[in-house]
C-alpha cells in the first residue's frame, strides 16, 4: 500500500515532534512515523534517575511551555508525560510500528519504505537522533568473561548491583551518572577511560551552565573559551591524581572542534576526589571474571557497563548515504542544495553547548519555514 503525503517526517522523538508542531500551526499537511509504539521512545528506555541537564525553559517543544510545576531540570517521566501532552494538545497523530528500511528519490518525490508500507512525499524531515543504534566495541577475551555484560541502553537501576564490583567502560554523561547511581545505591563503580576528560558543572554558584553558555555564545571563539577554560579550572580543578587526563581544549572548543559534548557534573567528581568512584585507564583484556588494565593493574568485577555510546548513522536508509554526511557522521546540513536531494531535511543532529533541546527548536524553525517557503506557489 502507497500513502501520499506532503512532507514525511521520520522520528517521534523530540525532533520529529517539533517538526509536526511547527508544520501543523502553519496548516502544511505531513505524516509523522515512528518505529516504536511512544513519541520519545529513547527517553522510555533511558535509566530510571535520569534528568534533563538543560533548564526547563530551554528544553520545551514550540508552542508549549512546560509545566510550572516542573523543577528546572524535568526528571525522564515528566517528560515523556510532557510529550504525550504536547501531541494531544497538537493534533499530532504518529503512525507507529513503523520502522523506516530505505529512503530513495524517485522521479520528482521521495518513497519512503517500511516493514508494512510504502509513502510518497514532496519532502522528508529525517529526525531519528544522534543515538539511534548502540555502539558496542569488541574487547580481547570478552567473550570469557562470566559476569553480567550490558550496554548502558539496558541499563535501568542499581538494584541489581548492590554489594557488587561494576565496571563502567566509558565517562561521557552516562557513565558519570550511572557511577553516581550505582554508589548511592550500595555499589562499588570503577569507571575505566581511554583518553582526556572535559568536565563542567552542572551549576555554577546557582546558575545553570546552560545559561551561561547561551550567554558566552555571543562572544568571539577566543573569548569564549578562555572564559569557559578559567571557569573549569577554578569549579574543577586538576583532577590528574585521581587518574583522569585533563583535556588540552576548553569544553567549548571541544564541542566546536570534535563534537563531542563535556561530561556534566551533578556528584561524580565529588566521588572521585572520595576515592568512592575508582578511575582506571584503557581496558586491555577480559579474564573470566576480571579485566586487565593497560596499566598492568587487574581488577575482578561482578559486572561490566559498556557506556560506549550511540551512532546516528542516517546513512543506513540512502543509497551512496556518505555523502550526506560531515566529518563526525552526521548530516552536513539541514538541507540540500544539491537537485538529487532537493526536499531533504535532518533535523536533531546538532550537539551545540548550550543544549540539544534548545537546538531543535531553533533548527526546526528553520525547517519549518524552509517547508513553507518551498510549498507556496510563484507568482508569475
């Protein structure tokens, strides 16, 4: 079965929900799919403790503010009630179970194919996030290993840890806060990182970072990062001794740089410089129920966290899809002025300091009105 439609937007996370908003306000019809059966489904099987690290005020989808009961960093089932909310209030109606295999030009429309279906559309808004797919390393001997081995996806509480040794391969956000997770809870943590850590608070003297950032925004690159370095090393400080390596980069030259997002502090380094969260380098192999460390030290665990990440990797549903991409794998730009990819959007894929959330919205505006000027006819 062929379904025609205006513009197919792909994703019901926060992305493709801010799309359906905008493009529902401006009356351009569109169909919004999602492979789960939520909106936000990420966010459904994120950890339980997990919280917004970005103000309320900079976190909310157009056209609806959160709650004024909402505290300022919503916690995950706010959220998701928040964008359950958001789509009745919009007149948003995913269709789900709809996992998307290919997407290819042909004619003068894209067709869009899933398990089920087949679409037809002017335009496609690709807004399936930065963390689709898990990325999970292969490690020497990991195989011989016989205590519980997860990714951090399925990782839910500390219940099942409590008294016992885990380890957390990896100290982006997730492996920070689930260490703090796992000690509050009556675990051991051992976190092991491979290379440099940036590290900023959360809040600083009261104030949000994220307000800080959009603030430090304005000014000069230089500026910027000099600033943000300065702040770091007075609320951080040198934590060379506890076993991380400090980053040559200011977070925000980091983030500029390489795209990769400074870990955001709420307790673990507080647990660090307690010794209660324990920092060892590089794995080099797995034993049966230990791991040896590149630094000749070995450790026995009970079980092992892999916080290794996500991949965007769009390029899954594009034939020759590489070449839609940047340098750090995700989507060049939100559209295309190429004519093979005239009516192509990529929304969600951005990872700017002062916060994804808040991107979004800024970028489906953008979308939005791109849409709306490419859908109203020319005057002759």
């Amino acid at each position: 079965m062929e379904t025609t439609t205006n513009t197919l937007i792909i994703g019901a996370g926060p992305a493709g929900m801010a799309i359906a908003g905008r493009l529902g306000k401006m009356g351009i019809p569109y169909l919004l799919l999602e492979k789960s059966a939520h909106v936000g489904h990420t966010w459904f099987a994120h950890y339980d403790r997990l919280c917004l690290h970005t103000t309320k005020e900079h976190s909310n989808l157009p056209h609806l503010e959160f709650p004024e009961h909402y505290p300022t960093y919503v916690p995950r089932l706010d959220l998701i009630a928040y964008w359950e909310d958001y789509i009745q209030k919009m007149g948003i109606e995913p269709l789900f179970g709809q996992e998307v295999k290919h997407i290819r030009r042909v004619d003068d429309a894209w067709e869009t194919t899933t398990a089920t279906n087949k679409f037809r559309s002017q335009r496609v808004v690709v807004a399936t996030g930065y963390n689709r797919i898990p990325c999970l390393p292969n490690w020497p001997g990991q195989e011989r290993f016989q205590g519980t081995f997860i990714h951090s996806k399925d990782y839910r509480n500390a219940l099942p840890y409590k008294g016992k040794k885990v380890l957390l391969i990896g100290m982006g956000n997730t492996g920070a806060e689930l260490a703090l997770d796992l000690y509050e809870h009556g675990a051991f943590p051992t976190i092991s990182v491979r290379s440099p850590v940036n590290i900023i608070l959360r809040d600083v003297l009261g104030r949000p970072a994220q307000r800080t950032a959009i603030m430090l925004s304005k000014l000069p690159d230089w500026a910027y990062d000099f600033i943000a370095k300065a702040v770091q090393k007075r609320t951080i400080g040198n934590l060379t001794k506890y076993g991380l390596q400090a980053s040559p980069y200011a977070p925000s030259e980091q983030l500029r740089r390489f795209g990769k997002v400074p870990v955001i502090d709420i307790g673990t380094v507080d647990l660090i410089k307690r010794k209660k969260v324990k920092i060892l380098p590089d794995i080099e192999s797995f034993q049966e129920n230990s791991v040896r460390f590149t630094n000749g030290a070995t450790e026995t665990f009970d079980a092992v966290i892999a916080c290794t990440g996500y991949r965007a990797q769009v390029e899954d549903f594009f034939e020759n899809g590489q070449a839609l991409l940047n340098e750090r794998s995700y989507p060049r730009s939100l559209w295309f002025e190429e004519p093979e990819y005239e009516g192509l959007y990529f929304c969600g894929f951005s990872i700017p300091l002062s916060g994804i959330l808040r991107n979004i919205k800024i970028d489906s505006a953008l979308i939005a009105e791109h849409i709306l000027q490419e859908s109203e006819p020319v005057a002759v």
